[in-house]
C-alpha cells in the first residue's frame, strides 16, 4: 500500500524542468521552418490552440503526435529525440538554460 501510494506522489512530467526543454523544442522546430502555429495546426488537422498548448507546456503529447509533430515540421522521430536528449545533456551540464528550454547566456561564476 505504502509503495502505491508513493507512485502517485511523483511530480507529473509536465510540471518538470524537463518539459518545459521539451515545449521550446516543439516551438524551435515549429520556427525554424518558419511555420505559424496556424499552419502547423493545418498540417496536423487540429485546432491552433493545441499547438499554442503544447508549446506553452499546458498539453502533453504522446509519441504518436510528437512524431507527428517532428515529421510536420521536417524532421524524423529520431532527430527531433537526439535534439531533446543534446538539450537535456546541455541543461545538466549548464545553468545556461531558460524555462523554455532555449540557451541563455552563461553568466561566470563569482
């Protein structure tokens, strides 16, 4: 009982540092090919909001429509992962990160 109790305890992905580096991903891969929420959404058959959600790390996504997502956005499954995984190594080994999950400047240690 004790045990199942404490797998309901864990943080949701969602509220982790983590996704918000997932969610700037989602927008870097959306601009950089220079595509509006709108268009994005076209191409994926749903509403703007949900694109605006996602980015905004208000909605989860699962594998199906993140690959989706990548594809949409001219990238393969794979390479939109080896990116989130790049962002994640440079976020552990980095203070140089915002919420989104975009590279701030590293500010020396004083």
């Amino acid at each position: 009982m004790f045990i199942k109790h404490l797998i309901f305890m864990a943080k949701k992905s969602i509220h982790r540092p983590e996704y918000d580096v997932f969610a700037g991903l989602l927008r870097d891969v959306r601009t950089r090919e220079a595509l509006t929420q709108g268009q994005l959404a076209e191409r994926l058959a749903i509403d703007q909001s949900m694109v605006s959600d996602a980015e905004r790390a208000v909605r989860r996504l699962d594998i199906v429509q993140i690959r989706d997502w990548a594809q949409a956005c001219g990238l393969s499954l794979e390479a939109f992962v080896q990116e989130f995984e790049q962002r994640l190594r440079e976020m552990d080994h980095h203070q140089g990160w915002d919420r989104d999950g975009r590279r701030n400047p590293v500010v020396p240690n004083k």
